[in-house]
C-alpha cells in the first residue's frame, strides 16, 4: 500500500509541474502582443519625427532660399513719360463760370385793372421802345373823361365870370375862391382820367425781345397781372465769380472773353465794367460784371457761360503740362525725377514728389507759381503708378505735344 501511495503521490507531483506548463504559452502570448505595440508606436513616432524634420528641413531651406534672394532682388522700374517745365510769357486767364443777363429786363404788368382788348405783339418777337403792345378796354374812362372836360370847362367859365364880378365887387372874395378851387378840382379830374387811359395802352419801355405773352384777348386782369417778359438783347452782361486772392490782379476795362456750348466754336470778346463792392463772406469770392456786344441776339439771358478774365499785361511763367498735376485735398503735387546711385554704384532714376501753386491755365499747360523750377523733368504720364522715392525709367516714344491753345471746355 506504501509503495502504491507513494507512486500516486508521485505521479501527482509529476502532473502539477506538469499543468504549470499549460499557462506559460499564454502569459509568453500576452507579453509578445505588448511588446509588438510598444514597437508599433515607437516606429510610428519616429515615422512622425522624421517626416516632421522632413518637412521643417525643407521649409527651413525654401525660407533661407527667399532670404537670399530678397536680398538680391529689386524692383523693377515703372515706365514713365516726362516732360521738362519752362518757361513762357503770356497773360494771365482767370477762368470762371458765368451767367448771361440783360442789361435791361423786365416782366411788363398792368398797373390798372379791366379787360384785355387787343394784343399788338407776337410771341418772341423783336419790339422797339415805345410800341404798342397790349391795349386794356377803356370806354369807361373815356366817357368819365368827356364828362370831366364837360365839368373843367363850365368850371373855367365860372372863374372867369366871378373874376369880372369881382372887379365890380358884386360878389365876395370867398366865391371867387370858391370858383377858383371848383376849377383846380376839375381840371386834376380831366388829368386823372387821362392818366388812366394812358395806363390803359401798355407800351414797350425800351427795345428787347418779348417772350411767350401770358394772356388772352378778352381775359380780365387785375392790376399787377404778368403779362410778358421783355429782355434788351445787345449787350448783355456776363456775372460771374473769382477768389478773393485775385482781386488785386483785376481792374474795370480788362479783356474778358465768354463761350457756351449753346454756340461751340464760337467766343464773345467783352469788357469787364464792375468789380462788387464787398466780398461774399460765405464763399470769399469777389462778384463780377462784365459788358459782352450781342448784334446777333445769339447770347440769351439766363445762358450758362464759361468766362475767361485777361491779364493786361503778360507776365513769365514756369509752365507744364496740366496732366502732370495730381489734383487731391491736401494740396497739388506733381512727380520729378532726379538721379541716385544704388549700393553697387550704379546710376538710376527715382521720383520726389513736390507740391505745387498752381497759376492760370493756358490751352493744355498751367503755370507754377511755387513749388517749382523751370528746366526740372517732370513726370507727364504715368504718375498715378508713382510714389516717392519710386525707381522710374523713361518710355520710349512721344506722346502728341500739348497745346498752348485754349478751348471753351477748359475756360
């Protein structure tokens, strides 16, 4: 029995070591799948290091590449025209905007109230001082009138005998009196009356062009009722404003030319004849007049007119061309060219941009009054594309030379 125990015993120690066995497979499984991620990982950030070094190194060349070529690179220059600023004598032109008036004009109203029995005139015709052109029904007035000159007579008979009467002192003095002022009474009634029939034939008070009449044959007007416009025709004045500043540079005589473009290509020469006597305080301008001849009626009253004040006497101006002038708020500017050396030696052209007093213009070209010199080259086409200190270089070819002439749409 001993040994039969002794032999299981044994046999069950050989088969515990045994099922130990059965676990080792998989704790080796479990610590290999560990293992495996833990490479997995590692080889999937040192992926995403070395791709990130990758890409770090590149952009680190791209960048170090633009660096260096930054430090070579430059500008290009911007193409410009350019012409030189000299000098000229010619008289100043003071440009401004007018209107045309009539030296004489006026609405023609009746002053007295009745029927209209007549109308003498034609719309828009051409009437001379003193003709007839609206004639009021006055045959009330002229019958009070006979009726008056009636009375004024028997009046004046009356004074006369009362006059003799009064010789032989048959009657008192206080009748003659009486005569007297009876006869003073009738004789301002016959005058009334008959002012009244003058007021009744309305006439044209100086020469003109009437306009489009605003009545009717048989209408009833009452007393200040329009009735047409009448305008003198030659002259005309011209009214116009300039900035105070030019008040000196003006005096009464001056040359003074005008132009609409109701009549282009043609320019009305005239004298200025009034310089107003106080400037407008709102605007700082000084009012103008000017007398312009009108043979042919073609200037009208209320016309828009571009006017130009001559100079008497020519002066020397530095002039360029209009374009070269950047017009802004802050002041005008034109763009000037002047020659540097780059770090290598070379020489090339850059612009400096000068602000500018501009004087009267003339045709295509405008004078400098500051800011300026003649002989300095100046940019003439292109100077939008510019700032200061802006490398440039000259464009081949030349544009059409400007001119000196003026024209309407520039006054």
């Amino acid at each position: 029995m001993r040994e039969i125990e002794g032999k299981y015993n044994a046999t069950n120690e050989n088969l515990l070591p045994q099922a130990s066995h059965w676990g080792k497979p998989r704790q080796f499984h479990d610590s290999y799948k560990t293992l495996s991620m833990k490479k997995k990982f590692l080889l999937t950030f040192l992926g995403l290091l070395l791709l990130v070094a990758a890409i770090v190194g590149i952009k680190a060349w791209q960048i170090t590449d633009l660096i260096a070529a930054g430090k070579n690179f430059k500008v290009p220059p911007i193409s410009v025209q350019v012409t030189e600023a000299t000098t000229e004598n010619w008289a100043d032109h003071f440009d401004a905007v007018g209107t045309i008036e009539s030296v004489q004009g006026v609405t023609l109203a009746n002053e007295v109230a009745g029927k209209v029995e007549k109308i003498a005139f034609e719309s828009g015709s051409m009437v001379a001082a003193g003709d007839v052109l609206v004639i009021l029904d006055k045959a009330s007035e002229e019958a009070q009138l006979r009726s008056a000159m009636a009375a004024a007579e028997l009046a004046t008979l009356n004074l006369n005998r009362t006059r003799d009467l009064r010789k032989t002192s048959v009657i008192s003095q206080s009748e003659l009196d009486t005569a007297e002022s009876q006869h003073k009474n009738t004789a301002a009634r016959v005058e009334e009356l008959q002012w009244v029939l003058q007021k009744r034939t309305i006439k044209a008070p100086f020469s003109g062009r009437v306009g489009i009449r605003q009545i009717q044959e048989g209408q009833f007007l009452q007393a200040g009722a329009p009735i047409v416009s009448l305008q003198s025709i030659d002259p005309v004045y011209v009214n116009f404003s300039l900035p105070q500043q030019r008040l000196s540079d003006l005096s009464v005589g001056m040359k003074v030319q005008a132009s609409t473009d109701a009549l282009p290509g043609r320019t009305f020469d005239g004298l200025l004849t009034a310089i107003d006597a106080e400037v407008d305080a709102l605007t700082r301008n000084i009012r103008l007049q000017a007398t312009i001849p009108n043979k042919d009626g073609g200037l009208r009253p209320g016309m828009f007119a571009a006017v130009s004040a001559i100079a008497p006497e020519e002066k020397t101006h530095t002039i360029i061309p209009g374009m070269a002038v950047i017009f802004a708020a802050y002041g005008n500017s034109v763009f000037v060219l002047k020659e540097e050396t780059d770090k290598d030696g070379e020489p090339h052209l850059v612009c400096d941009q000068k602000f500018v007093r501009l004087g009267s213009r003339k045709g295509d070209f405008v004078s400098v009054e500051e800011g300026l010199q003649a002989g300095e080259k100046v940019v003439s086409a292109g100077a939008f594309k510019l700032h200061k200190g802006a490398a440039v270089v000259i464009a081949e070819g030349e544009r059409p030379a400007p001119s000196t002439t003026p024209h309407p749409p520039e006054k």
